[in-house]
C-alpha cells in the first residue's frame, strides 16, 4: 500500500513539475515578445521626434518639411536619406514607406493642444510610424506578428505662435479690467508681457499661455488665464521683410494720401482706402458707421504727431494688404463699440488702449509702452498665421 502510494505522489510531483516548467517557457517567450515590441515602439519614437523637429524647422513650407522629416527618419534607419517612397496622401498627410515602416507626415496640423498653445497649424507637423514586428514564439499560436505604433508632434513655436498681445515694456504692464458683474474680455491668442499681467473685474479669460516677465496680479471671480514665467523678452520688429514703412509710404503718395505737417480726420462721409501715410501729424476717427479697407500709419516728425485715435459705434476696419491695420510711433487709443478691427496694430514707441463693449476683433498688437484693454463682451483673435517674428525654438508638444 505504502509502495502505491508512493508511486501516486511521484507522478503527481512528475505532473506539477512537467507544468510548472511550461508556464515557466511562456512567461519567458512573453517576456521576450514584449521586450521585442517595447524595444521597436522606443527606436520608432526616437525616430519619430527627430523627424517631427527636422520637419518643423522649414515650416511653414508643407513640402520641403516632409521631405526633411522623412530624410530624417530613414537615416535613423541607417537607409539612405532619400532612400523613401511616397505611396499615398490623405488630406494634409502624406504616407511614405521607410524601410518596413510605414510613416504617415501631416502638416498642416490641427489639435486641441496646438490651439492650447497658440500655434498656427501651419507651423506644426505631427509625425506617425507603424511597423510589424514578428514574434518568434506567436506563430506557435497562431500570431506571427504584433503592430507597434509611436507619433511626435513638432512645432515651429518663434515663427508659428500667434499673439493677440505683446508688451516690449518692462516698465508697463499688460492690464485687463472690467467693473461690473457679467463684463468679459475673451482673449484668443497668446500674450507676452516684459513687465506686469494685470487683471481686474470678472470673467476674463485666455485660451492660450499668457507669458509674463514681472508680477500677476488677479483680482475678481470667474477669471481663466495660463501664466507660464518667462524672463525678458526682445520686441519683435516691424515685419519689414513683408512691407517695410518706406513702402508704405510711397504707396500713399502714389495714390495721394501722403499727409505732412498736419492732421488727418476720419468719418463716416470720408471713409477712407488704401494706404494713408500721415507725417507729423495725427489720425482721428469719429462718429458712427465707417467701414474701410485701410491701413493707417501716424509717424511723428518734429515732436509732433504720431497718434491714432478711433472713437465711435459699428466700425469695421480691415487691413487693406491683409497685414497692417495701423502703424503709430506714438500711441492707438480705440474706444468704440458693436466694431471690429482685422490686422497688425504696431506702435513703436507708444502704448496700446481699447475701450468699449460688445466688439470682436482679429488683431496682433505690438505697443513698446504697454496696453490697457477695458470693457466687457470684448472678444480679441490673434492674427494667424503671425504677422510678426517672435524668437522662439522647434520644440515637440505631444
């Protein structure tokens, strides 16, 4: 009886050992299947953020930067750096095959993200690799394979940022305010300050980073802004690679609005067109209802002149060449209502003032003394892509 015994325990023992072995076998073939996947999904990630940086650098040309991302990736495949093949596009993605990778390359690229950060689509490029990676002990089972997948995301944040306001001034601040309940300033766009962020009142809000040199100073209810810290930041200039000032300038006196030693005043029964170039002298706008594709620039000469100012009901001023809208050495004070402005509003050694109440504007303000915006059911868009170069790097975001 013992001896049967015996003989059952040993092959129990047999048995346990026989099955211990094999979950053994398959945690060690698990274990090195994984391995295999987490090691392709690092190469192809690596691969993927260099692509997505090379890329961002020569946007916002779509071409050109999906040529470089996928040079890029093929050499970190140690292929040629032409050595890959388009083989489809779907809307702004552009497919290659890289070796045994397929790469998917979009630009322009859109995401809640890129609009958290104030980055024109135009100036980021999201990068996509997936390959199929053979699993040695998987065709045992029956799965000869397992996909691995990685994306980066690259953006071109100097050129591609847009900016509703920047503030050159390290001795004035950005100052939002508002006094009542239910008053609302909606800002669309980044914003930069070299000194203070001020806000006062309820319900003013950004949707993208507010970057500040000095102090944030909040007061009130209901306020939503993302202040990152920054250290001081260089004016952006006139973007004179686009138009520069003394183009501006011959183009009003070609066609008549070149103004010298005085001022110039606008109204609804002389809305005005075209370039209008005042030396020494100031813009005014007054009453209700003026409509006009402008651009408006007040350069002081003398000591005298310099000033652009904007008070009325329902004006819709736009850019006349897509670009400025006004150009002041001193300062732009707009108070007005139920108005709208389209373009960049640079002031080169002045301050920036909007006050009012239910207005929507598309506009980049650059002011070298500071900006001060008042009212409620004001809602500021920034210009898209920017109009003015802003120092920055290529950084990956997702």
């Amino acid at each position: 009886m013992q001896t049967i015994l015996k003989r059952c325990c040993s092959g129990q023992t047999i048995v346990v050992l026989v099955a211990t072995f094999i979950v053994l076998m398959l945690m060690l073939a698990l274990a090195m299947e994984w391995g295999r996947l987490t090691r392709a999904r690092t190469e192809m990630q690596q691969w993927c953020d260099a692509a997505a940086l090379a890329g961002a650098a020569d946007l916002p040309n779509a071409g050109v930067a999906k040529s470089v991302a996928a040079s890029y990736y093929a050499r970190n495949l140690d292929l040629k750096e032409d050595d890959y093949k388009l083989i489809g596009t779907d809307g702004n993605t552009s497919i290659y095959q890289i070796g045994t990778d397929k790469v998917y390359i979009t630009t322009p690229y859109d995401s809640d993200v890129i609009r958290s950060l104030g980055i024109s689509p135009e100036y980021a490029m999201r990068v996509c690799s997936e390959r199929d990676v053979g699993l040695y002990f998987g065709e045992l089972v029956g799965i000869p394979s397992m996909r691995a997948s990685a994306c980066a995301t690259g953006v071109n944040e100097g050129a591609g940022a847009c900016y509703v306001f920047y503030n050159c001034d390290p001795d004035n601040s950005i100052t939002i305010t508002g006094s009542n309940v239910g008053e609302r300033v909606s800002i669309n766009g980044r914003m930069h300050t070299n000194q203070d962020f001020i806000v006062h009142g309820h319900n003013h809000r950004g949707s993208s980073p507010v970057t500040v040199a000095g102090r944030v100073v909040i007061t009130g209810t209901g306020h939503s802004f993302n202040i990152v810290r920054v250290p001081l930041q260089p004016c952006p200039e006139f973007p004179t690679s686009t138009i520069s000032l003394e183009s501006y300038r011959k183009m009003a006196a070609e066609s008549g609005q070149l103004i010298i030693g005085r001022d110039y005043r606008i109204d609804r029964s002389k809305p005005p067109s075209g370039v209008v170039y005042v030396e020494g002298g100031d813009i005014t706008g007054v009453g209700d209802g003026v409509s006009a594709n402008v651009t408006l620039i007040a350069v002081r000469m003398d000591g005298r002149g310099g000033n652009i100012r904007i008070t009325g009901n329902s004006w819709d001023l736009r850019a006349s060449d897509g670009i400025t809208l006004m150009y002041a050495t001193d300062s732009v004070d707009i108070h007005a209502t139920n108005s709208s402005f389209d373009g960049l509003i640079y002031i080169s050694d002045g301050d920036f003032r909007f006050t009012g109440s239910n207005s929507t504007s598309k506009i980049t303000v650059v002011a070298r003394r500071g900006i001060r915006i008042d009212g409620r059911n004001l809602i500021f868009e920034a210009l898209c892509p920017s109009p003015i170069a802003i120092r920055g790097g290529i950084i990956l975001v997702e």
